[in-house]
C-alpha cells in the first residue's frame, strides 16, 4: 500500500469523528443565531444570517478536519502505539529506502496492523456538546417566545367628542399600527394620528372603537381598493399592505356622517445605490 493510501486510510476515521463533532456542535448555534435572527429582521434576515453561520461553521470544520494531516498522525501512533517504537514516520517515508530501513518498515507495517483506525480518533469533551446544545435551545426558546414590539396589544388613543345622532355609533378611540418591511431596519410602531409616512411595502393595521357599538363601520379610500373592517371583541380592526399613496376617511355606518379625509404618503422603494 503506498504512503498516501496508509495516511488516508489512518485519518479518515478521526477527520469524520472531528467533523461529526463540529457540526453537533454549531448546529443549536446556527439554529439559534437564525432564530435571533428572524425575531430580530424577519425571514429574510434570518436566511442570511443562517447561510452566514453556515458558512462560518464549514470553515471551521473544514480546518480542524486539515489539522488531522501526517504530522498529526505519526505524533498519535508514536503515542498511542509503542509497538511502534516511536518510528511511525518511517511507515509513511517517500523517499528510497535503504535495505535495512525496508526490512523495518515491514515489521512496522505488520504491528501496524494489528490495531485500529478508528481509535486514533481525538476524544471529545462532551460537556461542550452539552453545553452549545442547552444554550443553543435556550436562546431559540426565548428568541421564538419573546414579544416583538408588534406583538403587544395596541394601546388605542382617544378621540375628541363628535357630533353625531342620538344612539348612533361614535368613534371614541383609534390606533394606527405601522410594520415597516424588514429591509428597512425601522421597527413597528403604534400612533392615534391616522396620517402617516411610509415606506413602500409597509403593513398598516387599523383599530377602532365605537361607543354605542357600530355595525357596519368601513374605510373608504378615494380612489382605490377599501379595506375590510371585521369586529374583533370590542374593537373593529382592518389591515392592508401600502403600495402607494392614498386618501381615506373613516364611517362609522352608511348613514353616519364622514369623517376627516386622512392621507398615507408612501415613499416608493429606491434601488440600492452603489
């Protein structure tokens, strides 16, 4: 068997051991920096941030598996092989062997081969395994679990007194929740005016609340596509995705009176300048 073959056949075993081993090792950390991630940006950040990790813990991977090369494997067989009497590198030599040298490395070859590859392999600390997995489980618990600002219940601001028929439906309170795309790096926020500047893409959600209780309260946009209103609880809630700019106003139901026109104002999404 020539040189190269012995050494791939006496690393092999320890480079898949050492690579097994790295990758339980970054997985709870690449599934946790990805969970971060996403409660952080959102998918689209959390995809990078995944193949960003993935690609980190490849490398290192890939050069604690290079580090198990020749050198490495005649320092372990010189330890863990005394048969050997410390001449583990004579079994590998590339260069022309004297008569007396030959004879050597075939009695070296023969122990050789009295053991084993696979117990070459580096011993692992698995309390480091158990360590990145807990912590790595830990972080994604809590980054899946923990609210986003978005995810809070909205806190509604009061509206001024109207003027409106005995026993009709008057709006008492209103909220204007704004989700910014991920891309922008802006965070959801909550606001009682009903005007707003937004980027291109970004979720607006409306509450409202009546008092005595509407039926049929509606949006209208001048010009466009309504939204739905539905009743949540004691609130009425309609949401859409602002592509471009729009007036609105606010009914409370078909015979109410109209209320103040409102505008978005939506700044279109630019190329990235180079």
């Amino acid at each position: 068997m020539s040189s190269g073959a012995l050494i791939a056949r006496w690393t092999a075993p320890a480079r898949r051991a050492e690579a097994a081993y790295d990758a339980l090792i970054a997985l709870p950390l690449i599934v946790s920096a990805t969970a971060v991630a996403w409660r952080l940006g959102g998918g689209g950040f959390a995809v990078v941030v995944a193949l960003a990790t993935l690609a980190a813990a490849v490398a290192v991977a890939w050069l604690r598996v290079k580090r198990l090369d020749l050198t490495w494997l005649v320092a372990r067989l010189d330890a863990r092989r005394p048969e050997l009497e410390d001449s583990a590198e004579l079994l590998f030599a590339s260069a022309p062997l004297g008569p007396l040298q030959s004879l050597q490395r075939d009695r070296l070859v023969a122990r050789l081969d009295t053991g084993s590859p696979e117990a070459l392999a580096p011993e692992h600390d698995r309390r480091w395994l158990i360590a990145a997995w807990i912590a790595g489980t830990l972080i994604a618990v809590a980054a899946v679990a923990w609210p986003r600002p978005g995810d809070r219940p909205q806190t509604l601001a009061p509206v001024a007194q109207q003027t409106a028929a005995a026993g009709a439906p008057r709006l008492v309170a209103q909220g204007l929740r704004i989700r910014p795309p991920a891309y922008t790096g802006l965070p959801v926020r909550d606001q009682g005016e009903m005007d707003a500047r937004v980027p291109e893409g970004t979720r607006l959600e409306w509450t409202f609340r009546f008092s005595p209780e509407a039926t049929a309260p509606r949006i209208q946009v001048l010009g466009g596509a309504s939204p739905t209103l539905r009743h949540e609880g004691d609130v009425w809630r309609a949401e859409i995705v602002a592509r471009q700019s729009m007036l609105y106003r606010g009914q409370a139901g078909p015979d109410a009176a109209v209320g103040t026109l409102r505008r978005i104002d939506v700044t279109p999404d630019a190329p990235p300048q180079v």
